[in-house]
C-alpha cells in the first residue's frame, strides 16, 4: 500500500480545519439560548419580571430637556417614567433601550442629567426617568420600550437569559411636545416614588 | 548509549522535528505557510491605501457607522466654559456635521477615531508637548466633544440622528495657525472579535481616506 506523504497529510488537516471553521459560519447557531425571557405589557400595567415588578408610568415628548444640566434634541427626547420595586435585593436598574418599527435599537442618553441607570430595593418603589434622543420620523412607526436589570450593553448583552419588560408605546406622532428650547422639561432624579413613604432625616 | 531526555522538547522543539522530517515539498509548503501567517498580523493582507480623496467644507464622506461633514476650523482661546488644559495653550475646533446612518447606536468616541487631530495647527497632547504631523492617526490626540446646540458633551448617537458637533484640541499657544490639513479616517465593522471577548464594534484603521486644506477662523474674542 502507497504510503501517504506527510505533507499530504499535513494539508488535509488544514483542509479539515478549515472546513470545520466553514461549517461554523455557514451552519445556523443556537441563539436562542441567549435570548431574554420578554413579559409584555402595556404604559399604566405593572409588569412582573421576576425580580421585580416594574410599571411605565408615562411618556412624553420635549425638543430640550433639564435635570443637572440643559440638552437640546437632535431629534426628539421620549421620556420614559417608570417605577421599579425590587423583589429579593438591589437591584442595579440600566438596561433600558428603544426598538423602533425597524428592529434598530435606541440607547438611552445621560445628557442634561438623565440616569441611564438606578439602584432600586425592595423597600419601595424607586422612580426612574429615562430619556432617548431618537429621529421624529420614528415616532408615527411606533416605539417599544426594553426594561431589564443590569447594564445597555449592545443588543441587550446584559440581559441575555433574563427577564426583561417589553412596553409598547405605540404610536407617539401625534403626542404634543411638552419641553421646548425656551422651556425644557424638567427631569426628575431618580427617588423614591412615593417620598411620603420616606422620612427626611433630622440634624 | 542513548539517553532519553527528560524535558519536554516544548513547541519549538516539536516544530523543528517535524520541519526536518519533512521532504522538500512539505518543507517549501511549511515554510510558506510560516510566511503567510506571520506576516497577517502586520497587516499583510490589508488593501494597499491610494493617495487621500481630497476633502471640502461640506463634503459628506461616509465613515463606519457616520456620515460626516466638515464645515469648518477655529481656533480659539476657550469654547465657552472650554479652556486649554494648559493656560498657556489655546484651542483648535473642527466643527462636524455627523449623522448615524448605521443601525446600531454610535459612540461619539469614535469620532476621534475617523477626524484625527489636524496637522500642521500646533496640537498639543494632553501633557502640552507638541505633535509632529507625520505622527499617524492612530496616535494623534483625541478631541474633546460637544454637541453645539447645548454645548454639552454628547453620549450616544442613536441611528438616523444629526448633530453639529466642535471636536476640540490643545493647541500651542504661540500664534495661531492661517491653515489645518484636516483628514478623515476609516472605521472597519467588528462582526466578532478575535479573541471572542468583544463582538460588534467599529474599529479605527488609522487609514486616511480623505485630507484637505482648511482656512483657519482666527479667533474673535479679544487677546486671543
């Protein structure tokens, strides 16, 4: 029998290699063992993700905006106000972004001061105000709001395998524009979101 | 008699008694497969560059995930409540319109990576020393940036949005320069990365696409 040269065989298992790289590429992967586990709901419900139950209480639109500092849209800032009570512990409050009509995700900006971010607990209902800087031309398409613990990372990275809410806004077209240039809407930190439930401390 | 060795003969050792027990064609076949794969990593494979696209005030050039248009060079003392790090420096302003035509929010960072620090202006690194032009893009200074309708720095651009950005570097603070060599540079799409740690980000090739000459706006506030 025709002994195989090395070399011959040095170049099959590249070919193999290779092949095998091919077929990572080309073969469908499993993705969806990284997806979030989505609760749907609605502006006004309170969703139950688990670790906790969270409620969009409002949307609004405004051209500028004011929390620690005044920012101007490039587009148009939705305002997202939402309450999160946390279930078992802290919980750390950031993966919030927008999905428009096409799929495309919307990162929420800190600009003027709005948290992209919160701490929440279970002793009460924590108040988060978000703000994305998104094109008009979405709004009429409608917008659906992702909130999920942890960070924004990119495509949700941070809340693969998790709960996270999904909120459809709707339609925000025909919603009136509340903060203007000479009169930006004022944004609320992040607190409690009944104040009456916390006592103010005494010197 | 023969004594067999104890230590491993390690990777390198491995490779040499299998290079010499390979013929001349597997030898000729190893040694350029060597080649190839050591050369990779010092970009043998990337396109070779043609001469920078000469570049306008208002030219829109695409650029990863933007399409960016320079209006125009100022220099300055301060922007605002901007100052020089260094007193004695002033500052140099390249004022971008920048729009996110790709489907995934931007980092303005990135900016820095595709409108390096102009040459021939007098920028300054963080430490106020010189940068001579011939330095390449990918480590001249980065700017800071402000979003110009509410002079603030800016987080995220979100797809399909524009913003009139000042992209602001330290300059020198002897004189100010009549022209800046503005050049843009190019931004290549990160599906995953090699190490598998980072995926789906824009990664600057420290190419230059486009240069152009710009006039500089001498600056208007007195003493500058």
């Amino acid at each position: 029998m025709r002994r195989v040269p090395r070399w011959l065989k040095a170049i099959l298992v590249l070919a193999g290699l290779s092949a095998g790289t091919w077929l990572v590429t080309v073969v469908p992967q499993i993705a969806f063992v990284e997806d979030s586990f989505e609760v749907e709901g609605a502006v006004g419900e309170t969703v139950d993700v688990e670790y906790a139950e969270v409620t969009v209480t409002g949307v609004r639109l405004a051209e500028a905006l004011y929390a620690t500092s005044g920012a101007v849209a490039g587009g148009v800032f939705v305002v997202v106000d939402a309450e999160w009570h946390a279930r078992d512990g802290h919980l750390a409050i950031g993966g919030a972004e927008l999905v428009d009509a096409q799929d495309r995700s919307h990162q929420a900006t800190s600009r003027g001061g709005c948290p992209i971010g919160a701490g929440a607990d279970p002793a009460f209902p924590m108040r988060v105000t978000y703000c994305f800087d998104v094109s008009q031309d979405l709004l009429d398409d409608g917008l659906v709001l992702r909130l999920g613990r942890g960070g924004d990372g990119e495509e949700g990275s941070y809340q693969r395998r998790d709960a996270v809410a999904v909120v459809d806004l709707g339609p925000l077209g025909e919603a009136p524009v509340e903060g203007t240039a000479e009169k930006p809407m004022t944004i609320r930190l992040p607190g409690p979101a009944d104040p009456a439930a916390t006592q103010e401390g005494t010197a | 008699m023969k004594h067999a060795r104890n230590a491993a003969p390690g990777i390198i050792g491995v490779a040499q008694n299998v290079f010499a027990s390979l013929g001349p064609t597997g030898k000729a076949i190893a040694a350029g497969v060597v080649l190839v794969v050591g050369a990779s990593p010092f970009g043998a494979w990337n396109a070779v560059a043609d001469d920078a696209i000469p570049l306008t005030a208002g030219q829109v050039v695409e650029a990863g995930p933007y399409e960016v248009a320079v209006e125009k060079v100022v220099a300055a003392r301060t922007l605002g409540d901007v100052t020089a790090l260094d007193e004695k420096n002033k500052l140099l302003i390249v004022v971008v319109e920048v729009k996110n035509v790709s489907d995934t929010p931007g980092i303005p960072a990135t900016l820095g990576d595709v409108v390096p620090a102009p040459a021939g202006a007098g920028i300054v690194d963080v430490d106020g020393r010189p940068v001579p032009d011939d330095v390449p893009p990918g480590e001249r200074p980065t700017p800071r940036i402000f979003n110009i309708d509410d002079s603030a720095s800016i987080d995220v651009i979100n797809p399909d949005l524009s913003y009139r950005l000042a992209l602001v570097w330290d300059r020198t603070g002897a004189g100010d320069p009549a022209e800046a060599d503005v050049r843009l540079a190019g931004l290549t799409w990160i599906e995953e990365g090699f190490s598998g740690l980072m995926s789906q980000y824009w990664l600057a090739t420290d190419e230059v696409t486009h240069s152009g000459s710009f006039a500089v706006e001498p600056p208007k506030e007195p003493g500058a």
